[in-house]
C-alpha cells in the first residue's frame, strides 16, 4: 500500500482563545480531511475539529492520524520561557 504525506492534505488551523492572564490556553484544532482522528495525549477525542485545553505550567501532544497517510503530531505547552503556541498554524504543502 502506498502510504500518502498528510502535509499536501492536511491542514491544521490553531486558533489560541485567551480567557484571561491565570487561565489555561485553549486551541481549536481543525484537520482536512475531517475524517482524521484526533488524540491529545494518546487519548482519542473525535475528529475533524476539537478545542484541546493546555494547562498552565503544561504541554499537550497532539496527533492526527488517518489510514494510508503520514501522522502529524504537535506539542503546545503553556509554559514559561516557552515559545507560546501560534494564533494560527497551517501545514500545507505544495
């Protein structure tokens, strides 16, 4: 079986919602296609869009995987001294 790249169809959108200064930092993760499964620390918790919550002082693994392609896996952590994650993150290849 030819295994494809999720990166020419896979799209990953990250918005960052600010509650306030002390709260956890949420990012809303969105995959092309939908039907790639998303896990947050190995746990699977749906597919084609999610909220994941990263707590203060913590990092978070995502992974977004779907049959005959390549996962993507991402860590956002919300720490300090660490780069915050972006508002917005594309993966798209050419």
């Amino acid at each position: 079986m030819k295994v494809k790249s999720l990166l020419p169809v896979f799209s990953m959108l990250l918005s960052l919602l600010f509650v306030n200064a002390s709260a956890s930092e949420k990012v809303t993760v969105t995959t092309s296609p939908q039907t790639a499964k998303i896990f947050v620390n190995g746990v699977l918790m749906g597919s084609g869009k999610i909220t994941v919550t990263v707590p203060k002082k913590e990092c978070v693994t995502v992974e977004i995987k779907l049959e005959g392609y390549i996962q993507e896996t991402r860590t956002y952590c919300d720490k300090k001294g660490m780069s915050e994650p972006p508002s917005t993150d594309y993966t798209i290849a050419g």
